[in-house]
C-alpha cells in the first residue's frame, strides 16, 4: 500500500478491484475518492465532472 501512496507503483485494473473489494466498496468509489483528493474537488463538483464527461461519450 505505501508503494501506491508514494506513486511508485501503478495498480492493474485487477488491484484496484481487490483492494475495493477489502475496503467494501466498488472500485469506482475508490478510484473517485482518490481523484477527489488529488484535485482537490467535492463530490458534487467531481460527479458533475463525471456527468459532463459521460454525456459526451454516450453520444
């Protein structure tokens, strides 16, 4: 775990989804929550980012 904190390793899909998986929550929560903290965003200004995002992809 310290590795990924530190940025000296990159999960695998597969990672991401076990780590999830022992912390209860789906991997999107896990990976949203990361990036949240990253840019320093709330949750409704990132999921209005995720929103705006999908709308064009579903196009």
């Amino acid at each position: 775990m310290s590795e990924l904190e530190l940025g000296s390793k990159c999960p695998t899909l597969e990672k991401v989804e076990a780590l999830a998986s022992v912390l209860l929550m789906h991997p999107l929560t896990l990976l949203v929550s990361s990036y949240m903290q990253k840019e320093g965003l709330d949750l409704e200004a990132m999921l209005a980012l995720v929103k705006d995002d999908l709308s064009v992809v579903k196009e």
